[in-house]
C-alpha cells in the first residue's frame, strides 16, 4: 500500500512539474525581422542573450561557466523528440553555422546545427548521434511539415562522451556541405530556397555547447557554379511521419517567455 501511494504521489508531481516544459512553437514561420542582421557570434559568457538574441523552442536550457547547457533528457512532442533554441534576428537566408559541444553523460542522444529553420515543422538538422548500441554517426535531415526525410547523407564514425566537438555546416544556397573538427564528411544538393535562421538542437542527452556562431553565406561571383545534380540513380529520400502521431499541430507561444524555467535540477 505504502508503495502504491508513493508511485501515486511521483506521478502526480512529474505532472506538475510538466507545464514548466512548455514549448514555445511559432504560430507563423520565421520571418526575416525589419532590423536583421547576418551575422552572430555567441561564446555563452552573457546569459542576456537568452530569451533575446536565443528564443527558445523546446527544452530546459541555462548558461553557465561561458556553456550553454541543455539540463535535461526529457522528450518533447516535437519532430524527431528534438529539443530546440534558434537565433531571432538575422536575416533570412543560408548561413554558415559553427559549434562546439560535448555530450556530457553517457547513453543514447544526439545534438546538432538548425538550418534553415521556418518552424518547429520545417527545417534542416546536422547532427552528431552518439549510439552506442548501435552505431555512432553524423547525418543530415530534413524536416517538411512535420514528417522526416532522414539520411540525406551520413558518415558512420565513432562519437565519445566527454569530448569537445566542432561541428560545422556551411549552407550554400544550392548545397549543404558538413565538417566535423575542421574536416569535411558530406555534401548535399539542396533543392528548396534557402530561408529560415540557425539554431541548436539536442534529442534526449545532457549536451553542452561552449561556441555558436552564423554568417550569412555570400557567394563567391568568381567561383564556378557547384552542381545541383544529385547522384545517377539517386532519388529524392522519401518522407517519413517523426513518429505514431504525425504531423505537429502549430500553436500560439505562450506568454511566459522564460527561457530557464525556475525549477531546481534534480
């Protein structure tokens, strides 16, 4: 009986403390702003950028000692379960987009670059996944009205925890190239316009991030045109629903722009 009762009483405080992880989804897509700017460097030593420059999409996020720390593994209702922030402010277009970040507990997750980001239904994600029961990799995907085109492109490599990584994904209007510490893995043709802002990401994992910074991708006029062609043979990934309930229903923010609910970590 006494064990009964504290299963009751667990479940009945995990419910209220739920409203506190609220999303703030976007009721319209990212709109380029009046005074936008195109470029953003964040070294996440000025926790005023948090609900100002950083709006927060999903997640339980909080600066400290110069990193931005997503706390908690917990699962939104998102696609792909992702917990996100994006930059407001910049200018709508293909950005260049650089991190640093380190997994900071073991088990099952992912973190990456946001790309092109409309809303928490439509955007491009590079992401590092560290599965250590299967297989360790960094992929790119898309998101398109809620369902997933996953694998866009890949590279199997081994992921640890408790190590610096610097992720890269340079947008160039027609291509998306990926690197990972200064080398590169993949390309992709991209066949959308370019729109959106940047921002990060993480899927059910303690992840820090100690850097991010974005420029407006401008093209070299005397660079040769890059090919929009994709591979013989190769078609476009299918899509796929995130999960059982399909597409995400789009609603209003909220009024409470808090970006760190005021709840201790446990």
């Amino acid at each position: 009986m006494v064990k009964r009762l504290f299963q009751f009483m667990s479940i009945g405080i995990l419910l209220s403390l739920g409203g506190c992880f609220s999303a703030r989804l976007l009721d319209t897509p990212y709109q380029e702003p009046i005074a936008s700017q195109r470029d953003f460097v964040d070294e996440f030593d000025d926790a005023s950028t948090l609900g100002n420059r950083w709006r927060r999409v999903s997640g339980w996020w909080g600066m400290t000692d110069s990193q931005l720390i997503q706390k908690l593994a917990w699962k939104s209702h998102l696609p792909g379960d992702f917990q996100m922030a994006y930059v407001n402010g910049l200018a709508s277009g293909a950005y260049e987009a650089e991190t640093r970040l380190n997994f900071l507990h073991p088990g099952e997750q992912a973190a990456g670059i946001l790309l092109r980001f409309q809303d928490q239904n439509n955007f491009y994600m590079l992401r590092i996944r560290h599965y250590p029961r299967w297989q360790d990799n960094i992929d790119l995907v898309q998101y398109i009205s809620g369902e997933r085109r996953e694998d866009l492109r890949r590279m199997d490599i081994s992921i640890h925890t408790g190590q610096w990584y610097t992720l890269r994904a340079e947008d160039r209007g027609n291509e998306i190239v990926a690197f990972l510490d200064g080398n590169e893995l993949f390309r992709y043709p991209t066949r959308d316009r370019a729109v959106g802002t940047v921002g990060l990401a993480t899927k059910t994992g303690k992840v820090a991030f100690e850097h991010f910074a974005a420029t407006l991708y401008e093209p070299d006029p005397e660079a040769p045109e890059v090919p929009t062609l994709r591979r013989k043979g190769e078609d476009e990934p299918p899509l796929s629903p995130h999960n059982a309930r399909g597409i995400t229903s789009l609603v209003p923010n909220p009024d409470d722009f808090r970006f760190d609910p005021d709840i201790s970590e446990k």
